[in-house]
C-alpha cells in the first residue's frame, strides 16, 4: 500500500461559507468561498426572468435542476439557439464560448458548477441593460468595489 502525502494541517478551514449577490432576475447563493479553483452556486431564478445570453472566454459551466421548472436556451452544434427545458436528475454543460441563458418557467433553483470566475461574460442580450460582467464590473455587482 502507497503512503499518503503528508499536509500542513494549519491551512485547514472548518467553516462554513455562503454569500447571497442580489441579481434582476432572482440572486446567487455562492456556496463555495472566492479564492477556491472552481465556483459553485445556487441560481435563484424568478418565475419569467432570464439571464443574459452570454458568452464567456474563460468559464465553462454546468447546471443541475434543485425544484421548479427552468430551461437553457443553447447554442447547437450549427450555431442556432434552441430551447431545451431541464429534466430533474440530468446535469447540463456549455462549453466554452458557448452561448446561453438560463430561464425561469416557474420559480426555481439551479444547482451552478463552472471553473473560477475570470474573464468576461460578454452580454450580448440583456433584459437589464447590465454591462459586459469583466472582472471590474462583477466586483461592482458583488458589491465588493
């Protein structure tokens, strides 16, 4: 049997970590802290708000339905946007420079994983009228100017 790389057990953190950021359309719980290699949040969507049709440069994404009804609406393979609404117990992924929202039919709540939150989510529709999301604009967002 292999033995164990040993660790300084002083970095070691036992909390627990959540951060709300209010968005138009619902909020984001993150749930894993900022400076982590990975992102994971829960999209808290309004019954008829959607996201912005994004793209990213740097950030792949997946989802996965918690409750209520929610759909993607993706680019394919051809470059053409379709629709497709999420099935509970099946995970979605875009990859990157995929274009996306999210949508809410119902009220509902989608489980997020992507890679860290870099780049620029580039916001080529919007019901908001946000900004592209760069680095400056999402601290901005956050509110952690």
């Amino acid at each position: 049997m292999s033995q164990a790389p040993t660790f300084d057990s002083s970095e070691f953190k036992n909390d627990s970590y959540v951060k709300r950021v209010e968005k138009p359309w619902g909020h984001e719980l993150h749930w894993v802290p900022e400076d982590a290699p990975y992102m994971g949040k829960v999209l808290h969507i309004k019954e008829g708000a959607r996201l912005s049709l994004q793209v990213h440069d740097q950030k792949s994404e997946s989802w996965f339905l918690m409750n209520g009804e929610a759909s993607v609406i993706w680019e394919n393979s051809q470059g053409e946007l379709i629709e497709t609404k999420l099935e509970n117990g099946k995970g979605y992924t875009t990859a990157l420079g995929q274009k996306h929202r999210l949508k809410g039919i119902t009220d509902c709540d989608v489980l997020e994983v992507s890679t860290p939150e870099l780049g620029t989510t580039w916001r080529l529709e919007d019901d908001y009228s946000r900004p592209d999301e760069t680095p400056e604009q999402r601290k901005i967002e956050r509110g952690e100017d």
